[in-house]
C-alpha cells in the first residue's frame, strides 16, 4: 500500500471532506482519484466499456470542476479536459463547504 493510501485509509471521513472541499487542493485530489479509478474496476466488465464520462463536481449548485474519462479497450483514461462531446455525464455535489 503507498504512503497516501495508507495515510487516506487512517484519515477520518470529516477531515477528508474538509481537505478536499479546499480549492485549492480539490483538483490535484480528484485527479489524482480518477487517475487511479482503473484499480477498482473489474477487468472483465471494463473490457465491455467504450465511452466517455465527464464528470461534474458541484457545490449547492455551482460547478466546481470537470473532468472527463476515456474507457475503450479495458482500460481508463483521464482526459487533459472533458471534449464538447461525452457519452455520460456524472453530476454530483459530494462536497461540502469548509
């Protein structure tokens, strides 16, 4: 296990949300989440994939970030930006304000 998994799984749920609901740290940590999604898939239904999903990160309704992911092939790509055109879009307000 890495040192940030290790110190991920010791950290408390609420000090979790507090250091993510921070601008200034939110997006290298849920690029860095997305980066790693692929450890959590199942192989086989993966390899059934092929599509785009942006995501949306929202805050009482304001959109905070996007980002987009590339699944074709069995694998996930974190995208650079999320393209004009996706296949899904994930919208979700799992954060709260500091």
């Amino acid at each position: 296990m890495s040192d940030l998994s290790t110190l991920r799984t010791a950290t408390p749920d609420d000090d979790l949300l507090e250091l993510i609901g921070r601008d200034d740290i939110r997006p290298a940590a849920i690029a860095g989440i997305l980066a790693r999604l692929h450890e959590y898939a199942v192989p086989d239904r993966l390899a059934l994939l092929t599509g785009v999903v942006r995501i949306d990160l929202e805050r009482r309704g304001r959109l905070l970030q996007q980002h987009a992911l590339r699944v074709d092939g069995g694998a996930i790509e974190l995208l650079a930006g999320p393209p004009d055109t996706v296949d899904v879009v994930l919208r979700t307000s799992i954060l709260r304000a500091p």
